[in-house]
C-alpha cells in the first residue's frame, strides 16, 4: 500500500515539475529533458556504486529543498507588514522546482537534460540555488515571526 502511494505520489510531483520546466507549451520536449536527467542521475549514481533509485532520489530533493513558511506581505493600518505563512505540501514543492529549474538553466552544460541532473546531485549534497534560496526564505520568515498573529 505505501508502495503505491509513495508511485502515485512521484507522478503526481513529476506531472507538476515538468509543467513548471516546459516552455511555449512544448510538454514532450519538457518530458525528455526529464527522462534524460534521470538517466544522467543513474549513471552518476552507478559511478558512485550507490544502489538507490533516482525516482527516490528526485522525490527526496523535491520535499527536502522546498521552503516550510514563505513572508507574505499584509496591511496593518498604513504599514505593510511582512507575515510569515506555513506552506502545504503541493505549494512547497511547487516552488522547489521552479528554484531547482532557475539552477538548472543558469549552469553551463551541453543540454538541458545534463544541467538538471548535475543541479539536483548538487541539491543532494546540500548546494544549489534551491538550498539557498529555501535558507533566506526561512530567515526572513523567522526574522518576521513576531508579525505571524494578525
């Protein structure tokens, strides 16, 4: 039973990750792009002599790299405040992969598929843009935490 939820679970996240990297409603191109990471990141990983999955791997990266609370800003009087708001999981790992595809096409390799292979082994190791950006996320929300009972 855990099995199959955590199969429909890696769909689901990989339907959504692949419609946040298409562009110009190219979703076949954006589909490749993606199985060629996953083939760069098993090889990657048979190099290493790790046995585990990069559909596992992927899923771990998407929930690990995506930010807990995000500021939002609300109006106090004439003031605009900065409130920090907890996430549900769909949201997270939504932004998680727009941070994960900005990395991936700021690097500089051969294609695309490459760039987001190298990206998430990066995220892996705890570097890249998304780990970065979840850090300064979760300063400014605890910077805020005293904005959070309006």
């Amino acid at each position: 039973m855990a099995q199959k939820n955590e199969e429909l679970m890696y769909d689901h996240f990989k339907d959504l990750f692949i419609k946040i990297m298409m562009k110009h409603g190219k979703k076949s191109t954006a589909e490749s792009i993606f199985e060629e990471a996953l083939m760069e990141l098993r090889t990657q990983l048979l190099n290493e002599e790790e046995v585990l999955n990069p559909k596992e791997i992927f899923m771990d990266i998407l929930l690990k790299s995506g930010p807990i609370a995000i500021v939002k800003s609300k109006r106090r009087g004439r003031q605009s405040v900065q409130v920090p708001i907890i996430l549900n999981t769909e949201r997270r790992v939504a932004i998680a992969s727009k941070w994960i595809i900005e990395g991936a096409r700021a690097r500089n390799d051969r294609s695309m598929g490459l760039r987001l292979a190298k990206e998430l082994l990066a995220l892996r190791q705890g570097q890249g843009k998304a780990n970065k950006n979840q850090t300064l996320m979760h300063k400014q929300a605890f910077a805020n935490r005293f904005n959070a009972n309006l």
